[in-house]
C-alpha cells in the first residue's frame, strides 16, 4: 500500500503506472489470477479477484484500475484456441490489455483478416506486450459480425493522447492498427463469447471459464471504484486530527455534528458498495462451478451490481471530498485525486450508473436489453 501511494503521483504526472509499480504487482503474483494453472498462473475465484483489486485502489485507483483490465484481458486469452494461450502465456507474467468496443475492420484474407482501425481508452497498453481487442468482419451476407482478435503490442502505433481529469495513471492512450495481418486462430466471434462459449479445450472444465464475459468483466471492474471509496474514508480520517473549520468556532472538526453525519452517510454507502460488488462476484462464483446457465435477469443484474457500486461509491467520495476543506484541493492531498478517478470511472460505459439501472429495469419490466453486452 506504501508503494502506491508513494507512486500515485507520480503515475499522475507522467500519465501511466510507475515502473515500480508494474514489478511490485507482478512480484506479488497479481498479473497471474485469472491466468490458467497449467502456465503457473492461479485461476483465482472472482471474489479473489474483486477483494485484491479493491484493496490495491487504496492506495492508487490508476494503478487498481489497470490491474483490473489486465486481469480481464489475461482471463479473455483463455477463451481462445489453446494454441493462442501457448503463444500468449509463454511468458506467465505477460500483461495483456483490451478493448471491448468494436471500433476496427478485420478484413477476411488468406490464414486470417487484416486490421484496420484504432482503440481509444487502451488502459495500461504501453506497459502490456498484448492487447485483446474488438473489431468487426464482414460476413458473405453482406453484414458484419464483432469479433475478437489478439495481436502484439508491438504491431500497433501508439498515440499518446491520455490526457484526462482522472485516472490519468492508467495510460489510457489510443493503438492504432494499420493493415496488420491477424492469423485465423487469434480471431475470435464475439457472440459466442458474450454467451460464455469458447475455444480452448484445456479450459473447458475450469470453473472461471464456464461464467460468460460481461458478468465476469463487470464483476471486476466493481472493484476499483469501491476500493476508491474506501481510499477516500481512509484519506478523510488521516487529515481530520487538528483540523478546524475555518470561519467558524469550531477549532476541531472532529467535534462538528455535520462532519458526524458526514462520516456516518459516506460509511453508510461504502457498505452498500461492498455489498454490490461482492454479490456480483458471489453469484459469477456460484454459477461457474455448476455450469448452470445464467438468466437473463441474472446478467442484467450484474450490471445493476455495477451500477450502484459505482454510484454509492462516488456518492461517498463526493461527501468525503466535500467535508475536506479548501487545503484539500492541493495536488499534495490524495482525496482530490480520489475524487477525480471515481468520477472518470462513473462517466465509463460500461460502468454509468444510468444506462445499468434503466438495462436492469428493462429486462424486469419484461422488454428486451437494448444489448448485446449483457
């Protein structure tokens, strides 16, 4: 936790994760959890997963964020044929980014498809060698179908264009890909994957690998933001010994029945948080094992999970940020960084309150997801 905090800032200024940073989250195994056992990796219950990456944004919401998508794109190179992860998992320490968004064009050609097109907001892909990424292809009716491809970092151009209000340590900068050839074995169609289908045989009765992408992917992501909740709480209380409440007769803010109040609601909706995230993990836990196929209203309300992990999270951020003061808002303070990352995670598509709760109220209501990622 010293160490990313210590680097937090750092991340900031230079707009991706410090390089001590990197080593210290693959010395601590972090990079291998949802790698597959037979590569040295841990396969690690989502639970795990959603409770590690929680207590790294603690210390650095950047530096949890990025672990979160490289946890999701290593569990991602295990759906693909066994080949692909052979490739790929040589190195068990290898960082893989992606990109869910189909904003590419793989063109069928002879062994493969040839890329072209970019991926904006690729989190951590500058410090990944592999990145998963979605694209379309065009099928002989004349439509398209989304698809996943794994290429090599080093087959991309990067733009350096992260320059954001909040979670500016992920380095979430552009790739762009240019008549790049992907071989026909690390192409994968998107649907079957959204539907927890898959490729890899040596994968096929691994518990983490039954569960379908969008409820694994957005049980995952809860994680951050309730961890950067908890941060908050944690940065309030470190600053509030001594502090008064300038231009009042409070000379200790400890004593004022608003900052009671204020700690209590906050605390109130960090629970909350908890309790969402740690019931989507639960329920992608209790379903892989059994093979049970998910519902509708199931996946639907995983995204609800999401959404209000996001949504109390920030809201007690917002409370802790506010009862602060004016000194709070120098770079030196960590609750105004805090502060800027849950709201860039709250502004995320996949993570806006908004648009999960009115999916979730959809499907009960008895009308069609307005999705494919559900």
């Amino acid at each position: 936790m010293p160490l990313l905090q210590r680097n937090a800032a750092w991340g900031e200024e230079n707009r991706r994760l410090a390089d001590e940073t990197v080593e210290a989250l693959t010395d601590a195994g972090i990079l291998k959890m949802r790698v597959p056992t037979r590569y040295g990796g841990y396969e690690s219950d989502m639970r795990t997963v959603v409770e590690v990456v929680s207590e790294l944004a603690r210390g650095d919401g950047s530096a949890s964020w990025t672990a979160a998508v490289w946890a999701i794109s290593a569990w991602m190179v295990g759906l693909f044929p066994d080949e692909v992860q052979d490739e790929i998992f040589a190195d068990p320490d290898v960082r893989v980014s992606g990109i869910l968004s189909p904003s590419a064009l793989a063109v069928p050609t002879d062994g493969g498809v040839v890329v072209n097109g970019a991926w904006k907001f690729n989190s951590g892909s500058q410090q990944s060698q592999w990145n998963t990424n979605a694209a379309v292809r065009p099928t002989p009716d004349g439509g398209f179908e989304p698809v996943m491809i794994a290429v090599p970092l080093s087959d991309l151009t990067v733009v350096d264009d992260w320059h954001t209000a909040g979670l500016r340590g992920t380095g979430s900068v552009t790739t762009v890909a240019k008549d790049v050839f992907v071989p026909e074995a690390r192409v994968l169609p998107m649907i079957p994957v959204l539907m927890g289908q898959h490729r890899s045989v040596a994968n096929a009765d691994s518990p983490i690998y039954r569960a379908p992408f969008m409820p694994t992917a957005c049980a995952t992501v809860s994680a951050p933001a309730l961890g950067l909740a908890k941060a908050a709480k944690e940065a309030f209380f470190e600053r509030l010994p001594g502090r008064k409440i300038t231009y009042t007769n409070y000379e200790n803010q400890s004593e004022a029945p608003i900052t009671h109040l204020q700690v209590a609601e906050a605390t109130i909706k960090i629970d909350e948080a908890q309790f969402h995230a740690y019931r989507a993990a639960d329920l992608v836990d209790t379903k892989g094992p059994t093979g049970e196929p998910w519902t509708l209203e199931e996946r639907a309300r995983i995204r609800l999970d999401l959404g209000a992990v996001c949504q109390r999270a920030k809201e007690a951020v917002d409370i802790l940020n506010t009862a602060s003061g004016g000194s709070s808002i120098y770079t030196s303070v960590p609750i105004q960084r805090i502060e800027r990352d849950i709201q860039t995670i709250n502004l995320h598509a996949i993570l806006h309150p908004n648009t999960n709760l009115e999916l979730y109220g959809r499907v009960v209501c008895g009308l069609e997801p307005n999705t494919v990622y559900i």
